[in-house]
C-alpha cells in the first residue's frame, strides 16, 4: 500500500462526482490524476467550465501553463466563471503575457467583483 488514494474512475455521465475527485486530487497534490480527469469529462462535456478549470489548474500545477492557455481561453470566453477568467489571467502571466493578463482580468472586473486571490498571488 503506498498511502495514495486509488485512482477515480466515475462512471460514463457523472460529471459532478467526477469532478469532485479530480479536486479531491488537486488537493493531494496528485495534478496528473486532476488532468487525466477533468480531461475525460471534457470529452464527454466539451463546454463544462468547471471541468476546464481543473484541467487548467492541473496543468498549471505541472508548470504546462502555455499548454493550459487554450483550455482556460475557450471557458474564459464563454464569460460566465471569474475563477476561470482569472485562471486565464494566471496562465497568461505565467507565460510572461503581463499585458494580456491585465486586459483579462480588467474585463472579468467589469463584469463582476474583483477574485482577490489572484492580485495576490501575481503581486498586481
């Protein structure tokens, strides 16, 4: 037994309790469990924004922020998740887009209120 949980596999259909173990996993630390995941239920629901969150934040979490800038691009536009957009903007600076990331999370504050964590963590 090596102490890690087994590995999640919902069935075809339930994307809520799928995700739930794919952030269950961000929060071990287990990123490529998160990805291979969020990753399935896509492909079942291309236009979930929670699950693009995870996949997002999963590869981010593996320092694969430019493979991440897509995934969280498509869910930012749909405009409708601010910890997505925000994610986004994340990935952005990550890649050294500072200006884009700006712009990104300006329209996000247009549109709602300011997500905190993300200033604090980009030192904006």
């Amino acid at each position: 037994m090596t102490g890690r949980p087994p590995v999640f596999d919902a069935p075809t259909g339930n994307a809520e309790q799928a995700l739930h173990a794919a952030i269950l996993a961000l929060q071990g630390q287990r990123p490529d469990e998160a990805e291979r995941i969020a990753a399935a239920v896509l492909k079942r629901e291309p236009l979930h924004p929670v699950a693009a969150g995870i996949l997002g934040r999963a590869m981010m979490l593996q320092n694969r922020a430019a493979e991440a800038i897509p995934v969280l691009e498509q869910a930012a536009r749909r405009g409708n998740d601010s910890a997505v957009e925000t994610q986004f903007a994340d990935a952005l600076v990550a890649t050294g887009r500072r200006d884009e990331a700006l712009a990104q999370l300006r329209r996000t504050m247009a549109r709602r209120p300011a997500f905190l964590p993300s200033f604090l963590l980009q030192g904006i």
